[in-house]
C-alpha cells in the first residue's frame, strides 16, 4: 500500500461541501457567489481576539496576491490554499507523485491531498505568524490567536469549494480580485488624504502645474486594462483533427498569455521573500548585499527602517521617482536623487521581466504546459494534424516551435506591464492590477457562456 492510500482516509475524513442535487440556475449560482462575496468582506473586517498589533514588513503586492488582510482572521489569506495546489501541481507535473487527473478517481484523490495539504500549511504559517511576533498576540493568547487565524485559512478553503460547486469560477480567483478592487477602489477614490482623488482635488484647487501627475494613477489603470483584454485576443491557431470521424475536429488555440500572469505572480513573491530575508538580515554580515538599511524618524518620533541599498532596494519599485518629476516639471530645477530613480525604475522593470520570463520557461514544464505533455494529452484524446502522421512526437515537434516562444513573449509581457504600472503607480501594484483584470475578463468569459446555455441548453452537448 502506498503512502497515499495510507492517507486516504484522512482526507476522505474531512468535510465536504455537497454539490447540488440538481442544475442550479444562473441567477441562482450568481446569487451564491454574491454571498460568498460578502462572507469573504465580513471576514476580513473581523479583528481575531488577542490580537495586539501587527509588526513587521509585509509587501503590499504580497499581501494582494494572497488576499490578505493581516489585521483580521484572514490574515493568511489563500496562501496555504495556493501553496499546496502549486506544492502538488509540481509533484504531479513532475511525476515525483502518480495521479492521473484524467480520471474522476485521479482528480479526487488531488482534491483530498490539497485540502489536508493546506489545513497543514495553514497551522504552519499560523504559528509562524505569532510565533515570530509578526502579529503580536496579547500574553497567553499566541495559541488562540493562532488557531483562529488557521480557522480563518480554513473557511476561505471551504468557501472556495462552496463557489467551485454552488457558484461560478473559483472562489480564490474571486477573492483576489475582490482584494485588488478593494485596495484600488479606496486608493482611487477614498476621503482621506493619501487617496489619489484627495491629493488631485487639492492639486486642482490650488493651481499646481503638475496637477495632472495626480491624475496618471487612473490613465495608467485604465491603460493596463485595455491592453491586458486586448492581449487576450492574440493567439495562434494549430490545426486539429480527430483520427476517426473523418477529419472532424477545429483548432488549438495558443494565447499570446499562455501562462496567464503566473510567472509574474512567482517574480512577485520572490521578490518579497528577497525583502523579508533582507530586512530579517539587515544587523548581519549579509546586509550590504541583501539589503542596506537606513533609520528614518518620524514626525511623531517614530524609527522606522528605509532601504537604501543592496539587492532588495533594486527589487522593489522607486516609490520616489513620481515625487522628483513632479518637483522637476513643477520648478524646471531637477532633483539631486532623479538620476538614481530612474537608474532604480531601469534595473527594477527589467529585473522583473527577465525574473517573470525564467519562471515562465520553468512553469512550462514543471505543472505540465509544455510541447511534449500538451501532445500528449492532444494525442490521448484523438487529435492529431491534419497532414502529419497520427504520432504524440509530430505534435510535440509542431507545439515545440510555439509554445515555448510564446511561453517567453507572454511572460516578458506580463512582467514588463507590472513593473512599468509599479514605476509609474497605477491605483495599486502593477502585479495586483493585472491580476484583477485577468480574473474579471475570465468571469465575463464564464458568465457569457453561462449565459448562452442556459438561453440555448442543447449547446450544452456540443460544448460539454
């Protein structure tokens, strides 16, 4: 017996959210994602019970990707959940693990391993959180605080599947961007301060000549929404054909975001795990190469730690650079520190795009998106190329002149996007920003479809 029948009944133990005994109607699972919508609101609004405060860095674009709120009970977010489908995705891709996700049995047994896997992963992070004194729990209360921010983890797993089976898409597509929209809504159009709407209201009203700086947060969003859903449109189509039913068959389209925004998703996150390392180090020998700090006192006296040099300086956007063009546009008389900010906007978009392309390249092959696997699957399911011989190895040697240039266009496009939205500040983090739009183009592709089978339900049989 392998070690995965020996934990069979452990996730087969677990709770599961039944499916509908019956074909819900559109309105009806759109009315169960709005609920889940509003549960996932509420949560992250609910202060855990001993929490005193939250201490440490944590990377806004980090905090976005995992749908994070850390002053709440969500204050993991979906991390534990997208780090044991991407632990096992690996595995599986790599056949370190034996799972056919072609058969319901294959697919169920993944789904059981990814719920243990991340109730474990959500324990762990949980404990490191408050064991660490990243979010200082008040004396006595770390295992408290703990546990409730694991249950927290737990109920967004479990409202995830309520979408996944009661609802429409994925409740941690849904989460994201409910997190994204969020943060951009309130950066975009809150009354307070530091809001982009407050800061061009006061621009406009006292005459500044560079008002319109204020303003570029909008343009910039909109800008990368427009190309994002335009990008979608690009792909090339290979021929295919069935091997029996006479040459039926259609085309295999190749998108142009293949890989979607997953490789600038992992060029994120190692980013901020350079800046956590950084930051942790920053009294140790490493600190001038991973990260050199510097003490910056506040009006309230305050000490607070400001990167000044090293790696993980180059590895996060110029957040000064806007400030020293508008002092420039605005007097004519150019900042000291602008050459140095545009040198940092230089090195940190490409950096992001050269790391987003390595990760797209390795993504390929690693979770099983690669010329040889795509042929595989092309090949067990009949298809094959009109003209060529019905071979797995003549599809791959087609596919191999695609996919892997178009694995690299699509990736130094995403992560060229995001860096240029970070430089130049879009309503939130470039990373963040196509996230969301990715999400929402994919639920308006699932609500059109939705929409169409339920006006024409014999589409059903030919679209499956």
């Amino acid at each position: 017996m392998s070690w995965i029948d020996a934990l069979r009944p452990v996730w087969e133990a677990l709770p599961e959210i039944r499916a509908p005994g019956r074909t819900l109607t559109f309105k009806e699972r759109l009315l169960w994602t709005l609920a889940v919508l509003v549960t996932f609101y509420v949560l992250s609004m609910v202060r855990p019970y001993g929490l005193v405060s939250v201490r440490g860095m944590a990377p806004e674009a980090f905090q976005l990707i995992l749908a994070s709120n850390l002053g709440s009970v969500v204050a993991l977010g979906i991390g534990p959940i997208v780090i044991a489908s991407i632990v096992l995705q690996l595995l599986v891709g790599s056949h370190l693990i034996d799972i056919d996700m072609r058969s319901d049995e294959g697919r169920r047994t993944f789904m059981g391993m990814q719920k243990l896997l991340a109730i474990l992963f959500a324990l762990f992070e949980a404990w490191v959180y408050t064991s660490s004194g990243f979010l200082q729990a008040a004396p006595g209360l770390e295992i408290i605080l703990a546990l409730q921010i694991a249950l927290g983890a737990v109920i967004l797993m479990y409202l995830d599947e309520v979408v996944l089976k009661w609802g429409i898409g994925s409740g941690i597509s849904l989460f994201i961007a409910a997190n994204v929209t969020k943060a951009a809504f309130w950066m975009g159009f809150g009354i307070y301060p530091e809001s982009y709407l407050m800061k061009l209201i006061d621009s406009i009203t006292t005459a500044s000549p560079t008002w319109w700086i204020n303003l570029l947060p909008y343009l910039i969003t909109i800008l990368v929404f427009l190309l994002v859903v335009y990008a979608e449109g690009i792909h090339i189509d290979i021929p295919i054909a069935l091997s029996y039913g006479r040459g039926a068959g259609g085309r295999y389209p190749i998108k142009l975001l293949y890989l979607n925004v997953i490789p600038v998703i992992f060029a994120v996150a190692l980013f901020a795990n350079v800046q956590l390392l950084a930051y942790l180090a920053k009294d140790t020998p490493l600190a001038p190469f991973l990260g050199k700090y510097q003490e910056v006192v506040g009006e309230n006296g305050a000490i607070s730690h400001q990167l000044v040099g090293g790696l993980a300086y180059y590895l996060q956007p110029p957040y000064q650079l806007m400030n020293d063009l508008s002092v420039w546009i605005g007097s004519g008389k150019m900042p000291s520190t602008l050459p140095k900010d545009l040198f940092h906007a230089i090195v940190y978009i490409v950096l992001l795009t050269l790391t987003s392309v390595v990760f797209g390249i390795l993504w390929i092959e690693l979770a099983g998106f690669g010329p040889r696997q795509i042929a595989e699957q092309l090949a067990s399911s009949g298809f094959g190329i009109p003209g060529f011989r019905r071979d797995p190895r003549v599809l791959e040697k087609v596919l191999q002149k695609y996919i892997p240039t178009i694995a690299v266009l699509g990736s130094a496009f995403v992560g060229f996007l995001a860096g240029f939205t970070d430089v130049f500040r879009g309503l939130t983090s470039g990373m963040g920003i196509l996230l969301a739009v990715e999400i929402i183009y994919r639920y308006y592709e699932i609500i059109m479809r939705e929409r169409v089978l339920e006006l024409y339900p014999a589409l059903k049989k030919v679209l499956g």
